[in-house]
C-alpha cells in the first residue's frame, strides 16, 4: 500500500496566489499591446485632437485672449466667405502648391530612376547629397533664394539683362512671388523625396528589369510598365503628405518678402492662408476669426488629401 502511495502520488492543489497568478498572466498579455502604443496616442490627443476640436470652438466665439469671449455662432465664417482677403490667400496658396509639387515629384521620381540605374562612381554620395537641401535652415535657403531672385542684383535679372531683356520684380506680382517661392519649396524638398522614391526602387528585383530587357522592352516601356506600378504607394504617400504640407505652407512666403511682414508684399502677392491665419489671430488678436480660417483650411486639407487618395486608387484599378 506504501508502494502505491510513492508510485502514484497525489495530484497537488494550486495555492490561492497560483491561481491568481494564472488569472493575471493571460489579462497582462492582452493589455500590454495598448500599453505600448499609449504614449502616441496620449500625446496625439494632448498635442492634436485637443487644439483641433478646441480651435473649432474657438471659432463660433468673438474670442478676446483677455476680455470677454462672445458666442457669435457662424458669423466668423459668414465673414470669411465675404472676405476678399481669404480668397485671395486661397488663390496664392493653390497657386504655390500647383506650381512647386508637380514639378518636385516628377523631378523626384526621374532622379531616383537615375541614381538607381545608372553607374555612378561614389553614388553613395550623391544620395547622401540629395539630403543637404532638407537638413538646411529655410532661413538660409530664403536669403539665398531672395538674393537669385532680387530686382537690381539678382542672378537670373543678371543673365536676363545678357540678352538684353528687362529686369523683372519677382515679388511685385502674384505668379512672379509664386515662382519664388515655389522654387524653394521645390529645392528643399525635391532631395528627400527622391530618397523615397529610390528606396523603393532599390527593394525591387533587378531579375524583373532583366526580363523586361530579354523581352524587347525599351527603358520607356519598363518605367512606365514596371516602375510606376510598383512604386505607386510610394507615390500615393508623396503625393499626400506634400498636399498636406504644400497647403499649409508659412515660412517660404514669410521669409520671402520680410519687410513686408505677415501681408507677403503690399498687394499680398503671397500671402497664403497660413500666413493670413497668423495675421488674423497672433497679428491682429482676432482668435475666433483666426480658428475659422483654421477650420477651413482643415477641411481643404482633408477634401484635398482624399481626392489625391480617391484619384489615386482609381489609377490602381484601372491598371
């Protein structure tokens, strides 16, 4: 009977803290994925969706920083939509994300097919090169740019006057001030973009490009055919986040014309509806005024984004 009692012993009863270790264990692993991704989104909406939805608020309020804060409901943007002003920053802001985008891309999108296929000796550099126009001050980038462009002693009137042509005042006039700026937007962001678009050039396999060569495909053909198809979401998130960015533009146009502060010239010639926004709210104290061309340039932001999104994905199906 011993025997059997050595041989067969007693199944053991798991103690309370067992128990409850066992319980904790499996609760543990479903929370910790949430926790790992909690700071971004603490951060988001301390940083993000709170200004967001309080700039909102603002915006149906005559809003005195100091003084009383009346509730006007949409009278801000009753005004807005009568104002010449915002219309007129509206035009320059489309007028500076049309001319600098297109061109950027494209520029991106031929140079990073360049650098990809071509043999360059040190090419490490020159893509390492491409970054310095990113990493340098905009500050910087403005005076140097201001001075190409000036009236009397700019660059390109120098080299107009060599062909005996008039000197042009680039910030006299709306497209004038929306080449200038748009040149550089275009310089700082053109490299990095380019990076984008190489990085995934080089994750595609060279075998596909042979192939395409054996059978008969010119280079045309297998940009056109290979390249632009596989790089399509890249081209889809370049394509987005500059919208995002070519809408919001501030500190180009500030920086482009600094004696005349946040109007951009005495036309306002450049002035977009970053810079109006900050006239209207930080210049002139008008915060209710200053969130409802906040609000609207949101939604422009995000009708813009999902058209470029929309449009996009059309072009996907259709191929």
């Amino acid at each position: 009977m011993s025997t059997a009692t050595a041989t067969h012993p007693q199944k053991q009863r798991k103690t309370p803290v067992q128990k409850a270790t066992r319980i904790l264990n499996p609760l543990s692993e479903r929370i910790a994925p949430y926790a790992y991704i909690a700071p971004f989104f603490i951060i988001f909406i301390i940083f993000g969706l709170f200004p967001l939805l309080f700039t909102f608020y603002v915006s149906l309020f005559d809003w005195n920083p100091i003084g009383k804060q009346t509730f006007v409901g949409l009278a801000n943007f009753e005004q807005l939509f009568a104002d010449g002003r915002f219309w007129n920053a509206l035009l320059n802001t489309f007028g500076i994300f049309l001319i600098s985008t297109i061109p950027q891309l494209i520029l991106a999108l031929f140079l990073a097919h360049l650098l990809n296929h071509a043999r360059l000796r040190w090419a490490n550099f020159f893509r390492m090169a491409l970054l310095v126009p990113y990493i340098t001050s905009v500050a910087a980038t403005a005076i140097v740019f201001a001075q190409i462009f000036d009236r009397n002693f700019g660059l390109i009137n120098w080299v107009l006057g060599l062909f005996g042509l008039p000197a042009v005042n680039f910030l006299a006039t709306n497209y004038g001030s929306w080449i200038l700026i748009s040149t550089m937007v275009m310089w700082r962001w053109f490299g990095y973009n380019t990076l984008l678009y190489l990085a995934g050039l080089q994750s595609m396999p060279r075998e596909m490009f042979e192939a395409a060569s054996v059978d008969g495909a010119s280079s045309w053909q297998q940009f056109w055919h290979l390249t632009i198809p596989s790089l399509r979401p890249i081209i889809v998130f370049t394509v987005i986040m500059s919208t995002i960015g070519g809408l919001q533009i501030f500190t180009e146009p500030l920086l482009a014309s600094p004696e005349s502060g946040l109007t951009c010239g005495a036309g306002r010639q450049c002035q977009t509806l970053a810079l109006f926004l900050y006239e209207q709210g930080f210049g002139l104290f008008k915060f209710g005024y200053g969130s409802a061309i906040g609000v609207v340039l949101f939604v422009i932001v995000v009708l813009v984004s999902l058209l470029n999104f929309f449009l996009s994905t059309r072009t996907r199906k259709a191929s």
